[in-house]
C-alpha cells in the first residue's frame, strides 16, 4: 500500500498510521526525557531525599512519645504502690528496688522520690540529700495536678545531657501531698533506632533547641556536626512547620546536607532534626540516570525499528491484502481470496480460516440462488396451475352442478301438475304442496351456495370485465356481508391485462380485506388502484388500529407471506406498515410486463 495512494482521512485511520502514531507517542516521552531528565531526576533525588527524612522524623516522633507514655506508665504504677502503701513502701525505704527498677528501664536516667518541699527522699542514682527541686517545673506542676506531669528538656547537672523530667504527686486520703515521684528520661534512645533502622551512610539524627542548637546527636561519629559546638539551624521552628527541608553547608568546607525538622510530641520547644547528605545522593542519582538515559534510548531505537519492520513485513502485509479480499467479498464479488502467507502461524491460519470460509459461503451462495429459482419457478408455476384449475372447477361447478340443481328445481315444481289433487285425498296433496315448497327453497340454496364457491374460486367477474369490475365487486361483497364501507378508486385498466397480473392484484386485495374484517376493527377502506410507466400500483388502507411491527415480521403470518411472495413473482415490491390507532396502509407495485416473459425468467433462473 502506497501512501501516496491513500485519502487523508482514511490514512489517518489505517493500521499503519495508528502503529506510526504509537511508536512516535513511545519516542516522545524518551526525546523529553533526553533533555529534561537532568533536572526531573535532580527534583526527584531531593523530593526522595525529603521523603526519607520525614520518614525518619516520623519514626523519630513515634518512639519520643513512646518513651514518655513508657515514663508516664511507670510512675502510675509507682504512684498506686506508694498510695497504697504509704511512706513506708519500699520505693522509699529501700533504695535497692528503684535501682532494679532503674536497671529494667535503660532509657530512663534517673528515678526518684521527693518530698512536698522538693528535698530528695531517695533515688536510684545517688543524689546529694540537700539537692532541691522546688525549681524544677515538673515538680512545681505536679503539685497542682493529679496526673503525671511532663516537664521540659533541661541539661542535667548530674549527667550534662539533656533529660525530660517528668513528675507526679503522691496524696493521702485528705488529698495531701505526701510525696513526689519523679523520674529523667534521656535521649540514648536515638542511637538505638538509628542502629535498628539501618540508614544509609551519612544519615545523621539529632535533637535541637528553638535556637537551632545540637542538643543530642543520634551518632556521634558525624564529625562535622559533634565538632561545630556553633552549628545553628536557622528558623527552625519555621522548618518545622513547613515541613519543607533546607540545604546548609557545614563548616564551610563544601559539604552540604539537607535538613528537616519535625516538633517533638510533649517536648516543648525541642525538634527532631534530620540530615541528608544531598551530594552523595545527588551523585548517586545522576550516575543512576545517565546509566538508564543511555540504555533506555538505544533500547528504545532498536525497539521502535525492529518492531515496525517486522509490523510491516509479518502483519501490516497480510491485514491489506486480507482487508481487500475481505471487502471485494462483502460487495459481491465471490471469487475474492486472499494470499495466504509462508509459515504455520496464527495469520496464514486466519488467511486459511477466510478463503475456507469464503468458498463455503459461495457454495452456498450459488445453491441458494439456484434453489430460489428453481422455487420461484415451481411456485409460479403451481400458481398458474392453482388459478387454471380454480377457473376449471368454477366452470364446471356453474356450468354443471348449477344447471343440474336448476333442472331438478324445474321438475321439482311440475311435479304436482302431474299428481292432480282431485286423484289424491286431501291431507296427501298438502302435504306433498308443502315438501315440494320445501325442497324448491333448499335447491334454491343449494344453487346459492354453489354460485358462491363458483366465484370464491375464480370470480367470473374478473375473466369478463377485467380487473377493476372485480375489485369494486369483491368491494360491494364485503359491504353486503359487513359494517365496512370499501372505497374503490381504480384507473382505466386495459381488460386484456395479462392474466397472471390480475389475478394476483385481485388476490392480494381480496386477502387484505379478509385481513381488515379480522384483526383491523376499522370502519373505511381505501382500495386505489393505478398506472404509471410501465406499473401498476395497488393500495389497501384501513382506519383500524394498525398492524404491529412483531406481526408483519412474525413467521405465523402466512396472508402477508402469501402476498409478498406472489409480489416477487412477479418481480414486484410489496410493503405493509401500519400507525397505531392511524390504520394499516398496504402498498403492491408491479412491472406491467407479460405474464409469460415473467415464467420464462424464472424458469431460466
């Protein structure tokens, strides 16, 4: 197929066209990728970057406020013991069990008991007896509330490392605070999730202050942050709430990280901070790229041209020659094959499957055709046949059966002129009078009904006076029998109108009226009957109901069948179609041609 040869609008919707259109729509997106990937790729590195640091943020949020529900838990337990045994419990009497307690819980620093002045009863760790905490905000807020209280990060005195105190009130049955259980919970849990994570190198995990300050480092061994005691992360409370990360350089030695920072639950003030190293997974990224760019697009060559030819050679080939075949098929042409390609696969199969099909259908095609004919000719002739023998029979039944019921009739009534009544007694000559009256009548009918068949058979009417004198006779036979009044509007018809033509147009309207007093429910008919070049057209309506669609086309309707195919004898077109409540209108037109050219066709056929 040449392009050349091809309609605009049909080439733009040809298989070819659509695989051109396909393969330029895969080569758009890699030619796209050629000259943007550089930074595509660079905004995906940093927005994969961003999304693993909040990922950690997040693990490192989720196990703070797990650690402080951990410290609140214990001191409840710790404050329903002591409530419940008063000061003379062990977790005040022997520091022993808050060291065991201590040694169970390793995130915690410290845990202690203090008096309602803020002196230290006991702790687990040793702590000057003349230390106070009347300062501490956790102690100051436990005395004013019945549940365990959070305190804020401080620097610890003891340790130098940032702990969260938190506190609760220990009170009498008077509501009295008798005493405050207090415990510290340190960061070292940070380099426990880092180690679990498995983070990439370079990953670094800390908590600052609202001024940005390096409080603890998940992993000391970062040098470049443990050593810079002046590291500052500006706005940091702004970070955070953006939730946007922020490039820095570290000690201006030209390594760059990218920073997040999320805010601690229940750790006012404090801020999970998170560092990337952006150039080593700005490099990895790049190196990751340009591997993929170089493979992809030679792939995608070799891909987009290797898949066209063999479209072009293995498929596109034999689709057109069977699409031609195909289509020189559909419009008549019997003898159209198709090639049927080299090889045993899944096209020469459907190539065979189509010239198999195609020399069956012909087949059958030419049979068909052949038995239509054939038919058509025996119909007719059988109905040339039917009509002679109905003329026959209605001679013979007029001409004989008539004249011999009207002769016994005559002899009949002179019967009593031969038996005088003054030879026979009285009673039997009335009663002879009588059967003879009687017998006249049922002759009479007798006559009656076999002049009746004599013209359901073949109306004498239609071989005397022609076609048009029939239909306004059959039209005044039904007025007779019937409430329809029957409208006749007929042309000047030559009476020598071939006799197979007027039989069948005077059949055809006999049937629709025999239709109309059946099913129609009408009140008026309209029988015209005319003549143009060549044609004669013949129309029956009806002000009935209408006839419905299932009725016209359902097998059981032999009266319509019977008239359409007396039409194609003829080689006529018939219609019927009918409106609800509007009527029923039925339409013959047929070629004024003779009737024996019309046999000689069909028997030729």
């Amino acid at each position: 197929m040449n392009f050349n040869k091809l309609e605009p609008a049909a080439f733009l919707y040809s298989l070819r066209s659509r695989l051109l259109f396909l393969i330029c729509l895969a080569t758009l997106p890699a030619i796209l990728f050629t000259f943007l990937i550089a930074e595509n790729e660079r905004t995906s590195a940093l927005a994969r970057t961003e999304r693993d640091a909040l990922h950690l943020m997040g693990l490192a949020t989720q196990q703070h406020a797990y650690q402080i529900q951990g410290a609140r838990k214990l001191l409840s337990w710790l404050g329903v013991k002591l409530a419940r045994e008063g000061q003379q419990s062990p977790i005040i009497t022997d520091p022993d069990f808050l060291r065991a307690l201590l040694a169970g819980h390793p995130q915690l620093a410290n845990i202690g008991v203090l008096s309602p002045d803020g002196r230290v009863l006991t702790s687990a760790y040793p702590l000057s007896s003349y230390r106070s905490w009347k300062d501490n905000p956790a102690f100051l807020a436990a005395l004013h509330s019945e549940d365990v209280v959070v305190g804020k990060y401080i620097i610890s005195p003891i340790f130098d490392l940032p702990t969260l105190n938190h506190a609760y009130a220990i009170r009498d049955a008077d509501k009295n605070v008798f005493a405050v259980l207090f415990n510290g919970l340190d960061l070292g849990w940070l380099s426990e999730m880092v180690r679990k994570s498995n983070l990439p190198d370079g990953f670094s995990l800390f908590i600052a202050d609202g001024d940005g300050r390096v409080l603890a480092l998940a992993d000391p061994a970062h040098s470049e942050i443990t050593d810079n005691n002046e590291l500052r992360i500006p706005d940091i409370s702004g970070l955070s709430q953006s939730r946007h990360g922020k490039m820095m350089e570290i000690n201006g030695a030209g390594v760059r990280r990218f920073f997040v920072a999320a805010p601690l639950e229940d750790a006012s003030g404090l801020f999970t901070v998170v560092g990337i190293p952006y150039d080593q997974v700005l490099r990895q990224a790049n190196a990751a790229f340009y591997r993929t760019l170089i493979g992809l697009g030679i792939l995608t060559l070799f891909t987009i041209a290797t898949v066209f030819i063999a479209a072009e050679l293995g498929i596109l080939r034999g689709v057109r020659s069977l699409s031609r075949a195909a289509q020189r098929f559909g419009a008549g042409d019997l003898s159209a094959r198709a090639k049927v390609p080299r090889g045993n696969n899944e096209f020469a199969s459907l190539v065979t499957a189509f010239n198999t099909m195609a020399n069956s259908l012909a087949a059958r095609h030419l049979e068909a055709v052949d038995a239509q004919a054939r038919l058509r000719a025996l119909t007719s002739r059988l109905q040339v046949a039917g009509e002679a023998e109905a003329a026959r029979i209605s001679r013979e039944l007029h001409d004989e059966i008539g004249q011999v019921l009207t002769s016994l009739k005559i002899d009949l009534l002179r019967l009593p002129s031969h038996c005088p009544a003054t030879e026979l007694v009285r009673p039997c000559a009335a009663a002879l009078s009588e059967k003879v009256c009687a017998m006249s009548q049922q002759i009479s009918a007798a006559v009656d009904f076999v002049r009746k068949i004599s013209s359901d058979l073949r109306p004498g009417v239609l071989d005397k006076l022609g076609l048009t004198a029939a239909l306004e006779w059959q039209a005044h036979e039904i007025e007779a029998r019937t409430d329809l009044v029957v409208q006749v509007e007929a042309d000047d018809i030559d009476p020598s109108l071939d006799e197979l033509l007027s039989v069948t147009l005077f059949r055809i309207a006999q049937e629709s009226l025999t239709n109309v007093v059946r099913h129609a429910q009408a009140c008026v008919v309209e029988i015209g009957l005319v003549t143009t070049e060549g044609d004669i057209i013949l129309t029956v309506h009806d002000d009935g109901k209408g006839i419905e669609i299932d009725s016209i086309e359902s097998s059981e309707s032999l009266g319509i069948i019977g008239m359409r195919e007396r039409v194609m004898l003829l080689n006529g077109r018939f219609s019927i179609c009918g409106v609800p409540g509007q009527g029923t209108t039925v339409s013959v037109t047929v070629p004024m041609q003779s009737t024996a050219k019309i046999a000689d066709a069909h028997s030729a056929g």
